[in-house]
C-alpha cells in the first residue's frame, strides 16, 4: 500500500483551496436526473470513485450519459420512472449511497437485476432497506450473506404487480435507507407514506434530499415520523447545480485552527444545504473567525493555534467527527463528541478507527458505545492506519501539520470522494 509523509508547518497556514463538488448532492442529484422526463444537466460535479460507480451502474441500467470530468458536469437522459433496461448487473463498489439508492429503484422497478459491490461494502447494513422494500413488493435473493449485498432483485412492478403505498422502516443504522425510500417514490403512481418506527426521525442528510427534491420538482410533507410523497410528483428535468463538498472543506477550516492560521474555501456560502456546516460552529467554540467573503468562506484560527477542548453533539453532522478527533490532541482541555454510534457502521468502525490510531501516536482516549472522549497529549511520530477510509485518511493528515514524521498508510483512499486531496493540501501547506 502506498503511504504520505504530511509536511510539517513551521507557520500558519495560509491558503485559498477549490474542493470538489458534494458527494452527497451529486449521487443525488445523478438519481433524479435519471428519474426525470427529460434531459438534465448537472453542474459541479464531484468525479470519484463513488460517482463514478453510481455512473457506471446507470450506464449499464441502460441510460444515455454525456460525461466531461474537466468541466465537471454530466448530462443525463431521464426516462421518468421507467429503467431503460429491464434486466442486468450493476457494481456500486463501496458507495453506501449508490448501494441504498439504486437497490430502492431496482426495488420499484418492472426489471429483474443484480447488485455487486465492494468487500466494504458487503459489509455495511442494508437490512432495514430489505425488509422495507420486500413489504411493498420486491423480493430479494441475497448472493451471500443474508441482508448483505451482492443480491437480485425483482422489482415490485415486474409482472404488472403494483408496489404498495405505505411502508415503515427503522433509520437508526443509516438516513440512507429514508432517503432512498423518498427519491425514489416519484416512481409509484400511488406516492408514498413512510412510517419512521426508530427513535430518530430526521437528519442533515434527510433535509438535503428533501430540499433537492424540492429543487427538482417535487414536495416531500413531513410530520413528525411521517414522510408523504404525494402521488403524481415528477422530477422535472433542466440545469441543477451541485454545492461544494463541506465536508472536504472542513480539513481545510481545522488546518487554519490547528495552525492559528487562514483557509478561504472557494464558493462555500452559508446558504449551503450541507450538515457538516454545522462544524464552523465549533470552530469558532475554538475561538476561530469565520467570516463569508466575496470568493467563500474563510476560517481564521485562534493565534498560536491554543484553543480549549470541547464537548459537542455530533450526531447530524457526524463525519466530521475524524477531523475533530485529529485536531483534539493539540487542545488544553480535554474534547468529548457524543450522539455517534451509527459511525462504527460506516466504511470502517469510526470510533474504534479513532480510538487505535490515536492510541498508536500515544494519546489518551476513552470510549463508549456512542462517544468519544479525547485528552491533551504529546503526539509521537507514527504510521496512520487508514482502514480504507477516506475520511480517516484526509482528516488524519492533519496531525501531521503540527507533528513530523506523521506518515499516512493506504492514503489513496481518498479517492472515494476527494482524489487529489493530498495535492490540494501539498499546495496548501506550501503556499
């Protein structure tokens, strides 16, 4: 596996970044376009390794896709509610989005098709999913392990059957499976009512894909536990642009935290949609600036980079939880993050990832089933394992701009959303 040695600061850092677009709203966004009646232009797209298998898997379902990664845009051909072909194998690789979307469309189709998907992924929960779709009509034959991809599936539509209008799930181990439910609906001539039977009911992620469904044409009533997705709602095809990822920016606002130093991220504006805005909210608990400007945002850290530790709900918008966790070590106090056990379910045991790398560099952690807590330590230099995650490896890197001799393993794992980001931030660091 290959491995990055981060360059260590002997300033702060001082920087103005362009980050890709939104994992979240692009795989979105790539859905809907392919739901709509009609040719959709998507702008700002994000080019990883989780679009490009949400991509790939539409390609092979049949859709027309003109693709132009320098310009970052995407041109689909919609067909409604009806999937060009009725039959085939898609992989989505480890894409949890891919995975959850496309198995709800499959799952409402007239179509007989097989989902394949990363060894990650296999791995991840998608039984709530199942067990939803199979009420309303579909039937799954899992390849494997029972409720694991890979799977086939027979759409709840094939034959001439009629999927069922109402459905209840429980979305504790995942939103993904909500929003599947919701984009997906448009399909159903009858709409659709969502029963939530878990404790949560809502998310950041559920009110980015009510938003965009709105954007694309169709309202979603939300009432306590209930989602309604009226009948006779039609994505409408047209032009959409897509957000940059805050979450990529987030790495860059901690850096400026981290070093009492500046990071402006080109086009994020507080009108964004995303959950992870919540984050420069503590940030400036941290005792950082953070200001909108004519080309973005900007964070400004606290000089010297000294801030005290804090104690923080991080449910809604849990992935930042690895960037906080990199840059905690460095605080005079000690920092708690509660509310995240769903993240031990994502593309790797998150608290544990944490909790072990942290460990190996010689600081102090204690952790329960849902939280984490931090203390103030003198890091070691050391050899960072990624698990293959990205968000391990991007956040991670962070150390390393304070510490020399931080090393990340396996660090082209970024790749899953942010590809050239150890690029971006060799630029940073050195401008």
């Amino acid at each position: 596996m290959s491995q990055y040695k981060v360059r260590k600061l002997n300033k702060p850092i001082n920087c103005v970044v362009e980050v890709p677009g939104s994992k979240s709203i692009t795989n979105r966004a790539l859905l809907m376009a392919a739901l709509s009646d009609g040719e959709c232009r998507l702008n700002g797209v994000l080019f990883s390794d989780d679009s490009r298998h949400f991509l790939s898997s539409l390609i092979a379902l049949g859709y027309v896709i003109q693709v132009n990664e320098v310009d970052k845009y995407a041109i689909i051909e919609g067909h409604g509610g009806n999937i060009p072909k009725k039959e085939g194998v898609i992989n989505v690789g480890s894409a949890g989005t891919a995975a959850r979307f496309l198995t709800a469309m499959l799952a409402f189709s007239d179509g007989q098709y097989t989902i394949e998907s990363s060894e990650q992924m296999k791995k991840r929960p998608m039984l709530p999913l199942f067990n939803a779709l199979e009420d309303m009509g579909a039937h799954f034959e899992f390849l494997e392990k029972n409720g694991h991809l890979p799977v086939k599936v027979t759409g709840a539509a094939f034959g001439g059957n009629k999927p069922k209008a109402e459905v209840s799930i429980d979305i504790s181990e995942s939103t993904q499976f909500l929003s599947a439910l919701m984009m997906t609906a448009p399909m159903l001539d009858s709409g659709l009512k969502i029963n939530i039977t878990s404790k949560k009911t809502d998310g950041s992620y559920i009110r980015i894909t009510s938003n965009m469904m709105k954007q694309f044409g169709c309202e979603v009533v939300h009432e306590g536990a209930v989602y309604q997705i009226p009948a006779d709602d039609n994505y409408v095809a047209g032009t959409y642009q897509i957000e940059p990822d805050v979450s990529a920016a987030c790495y860059f606002y901690a850096a400026a935290a981290l070093t009492g130093g500046y990071a402006l991220v080109k086009n994020v504006r507080y009108t964004s949609m995303q959950g992870d805005m919540k984050f420069l909210e503590v940030l400036k608990q941290l005792g950082c600036k953070v200001e909108e400007e004519h080309e973005g945002i900007s964070v400004t850290g606290p000089a010297n980079g000294e801030y005290n530790g804090v104690d923080v709900d991080m449910n809604d918008f849990s992935d930042q939880t690895m960037t906080l966790a990199a840059i905690a070590p460095f605080a005079k106090t000690p920092t708690i993050i509660r509310n995240i056990e769903h993240i031990r379910l994502q593309e790797s045991d998150r608290i544990e990832a944490i909790a072990n790398e942290l460990n190996s560099l010689c600081i102090d952690i204690k952790k329960g089933r849902d939280r984490i807590e931090i203390l103030p330590g003198h890091i070691k230099p050391g050899v960072v394992k990624t698990y293959s995650d990205h968000r391990m490896a991007m956040a991670f890197a962070l150390i390393g701009l304070r510490v020399d001799g931080i090393i990340i393993d396996d660090y082209e794992c970024c790749a899953k959303t942010f590809e050239d980001y150890f690029q971006v931030l060799d630029r940073a660091t050195r401008e």
